[in-house]
C-alpha cells in the first residue's frame, strides 16, 4: 500500500468516524472464509458496515479526530475490524448472534454516543441497548396511552348516558 492509498483509507476511516456517532472494533482473525462469508453476510442482512483496518491507520484517523479516542489505542493490537450500523446496538447484536455458533468476533471496543466501552464483557450490555428508534418509540406508546384512557372513558360514558337517558324516556311515557 502506498502513501497515496494509505491517505485515501485514512480519510475514509475519518469521514466513517465524522458520520457516526457509534461504531466498534472487534477481532475476527483466525476465522475461516467461511465463517467469514457468513459473518458478513450476516452484517450485510442487519444493515451493519464491517471493514478490516490497519491499526496504524485507524489510529492516525483517530488522532485526526476532534474526539479524543485515546482510550481507544490500547486496543489496536492484532487484527481489527470496524462494526457501523444506524442502530447503536446493531453491530453487538450481530456479534452475539454470530458468537452462538462461532469463537470470534471478540469485541475490542465500542464507541457509542460519546462513551466509549473497552472489552468483550460489555457485548451483552451493548447487545440489549435499546436503539434511539426502539426509546423513541416507548415514550410515544406511553405517551399514547392516557389519551387512549380518556378517549375509551368519554366514550363508555356516552354509551352509558345514552342508556340512561333511553330509561329515563321510557319512564316518562
């Protein structure tokens, strides 16, 4: 790789970072082709990105950065991949699911709106993360259910005045 193509990937991994508020770097060598045809298609499936990166790169993309991800380098050792989806918890969800049946991916890291989790022990929290669309949706279910109460009580209590007033009317004549 020249300098020319390493500058192009280093923009590119700075642009993916600039873009997206959450990503995370896992570990997958020693995975067969196989298993990795099926992990990417797997992530292709969720709509997650998963691109293979030099350490090196990906750290001068990060020192490049406004985002301080210096907490991060500890992690740049071995082989590297970066995980990007909408969804925060999409990637980890893929890891997870893929790990039923496979050793790797091994999650290194994970940068989620501004914090930043070191180590696959975090993979079942970031997994079961709801995602922004997932909260947005709840609170405008909660939202939705005392209007649903006052509509279903305004409109029992028609039914029972109607009742009332058919008695009333039938007394009378």
């Amino acid at each position: 790789m020249n300098r020319e193509e390493k500058n192009e990937m280093i923009a590119t991994i700075e642009e993916m970072l600039n873009n997206n508020s959450n990503f995370y770097l896992a570990d997958i060598s020693d995975l067969t082709a196989e298993q990795n045809s099926a992990l990417r298609r797997l992530c292709y499936k969720r709509e997650v990105s998963l691109k293979v990166v030099k350490n090196t790169l990906l750290k001068k993309a990060f020192e490049k950065n406004d985002t301080d991800f210096s907490e991060l380098y500890s992690t740049l050792v071995g082989n590297t991949s970066i995980m990007q989806a909408e969804a925060s918890n999409s990637a980890a969800k893929v890891i997870k699911e893929f790990r039923k049946k496979n050793p790797k991916p091994i999650l290194k890291a994970a940068y989620l709106e501004e914090a930043m989790y070191i180590g696959d022990e975090n993979l079942s929290a970031l997994a079961d993360l709801k995602s922004k669309e997932e909260l947005i949706g709840d609170i405008i279910t909660l939202l939705q259910s005392p209007a649903k109460t006052v509509v279903s009580s305004l409109q029992s209590g028609g039914s029972k005045l109607a009742g009332i007033l058919a008695a009333l009317e039938k007394n009378n004549n």
